[in-house]
C-alpha cells in the first residue's frame, strides 16, 4: 500500500494495521487499535474504517466488534460485510456472532 494513499496520524496507522489482516481473519477494533499503537482507541479506529479511502485495497470488512458481532460496514451495510466475510470462510450465526467454517 502506498502510505502517500493513508491519511496521516492515528487513521493511517489504522488503516495500515487493518491492511495486515490475512484474508478469512478478523480482528476487533480494539485488537487494531493496538496494533496501531494507542490501546483503548476502538472508537477512533471505527472512525478510521468508516472513512478508508482505499476499501477495495484495505480490508476493513475484517474490522469487528469486541461481542463478536460483525458490526457496521459503509456502502453496502452489514448486509455486505457479512457477504464479503463470507466469501472468506467468516459466517455468522443467526445472532449475528462470526464463527470461521
């Protein structure tokens, strides 16, 4: 990924982060809001997710709640997160709880 395509500070550090997650992986926000250096920042990472400029390139569908839940997904919905996880061996029960196939 060319970092001049990242925004700068903390979202780009994110978004980097969520650039390393394997496919048919999902990691919480908090998860990458730690591997982005500032634990405790999930909040500002599903700001960072929400905003990613690049969503074909950084996988930010593989972004979850801490419950396990899929949680929020831009265009599309959660509809779409849960389609594209699919597609990678990531299901989610009835409740919505993602479990790998």
């Amino acid at each position: 990924i060319d970092p001049e395509a990242l925004p700068s500070g903390f979202a780009g550090a994110a978004l980097a982060a969520c650039a390393r997650i394997p496919a048919g992986a999902v990691r919480t926000y908090g998860a990458v809001a730690a591997a982005a250096g500032s634990r405790g920042a999930a909040r500002a990472v599903g700001t960072a997710m929400a905003t990613n400029p690049l969503p074909g390139v950084i996988p930010c569908h593989r972004v979850v709640r801490a419950d396990g839940t899929i949680g929020g997904y831009g265009e599309g919905g959660s509809g779409r997160k849960r389609e594209l996880l699919a597609r990678e061996g990531v299901t989610s029960t009835t409740a919505g709880v993602l479990h790998h196939v």
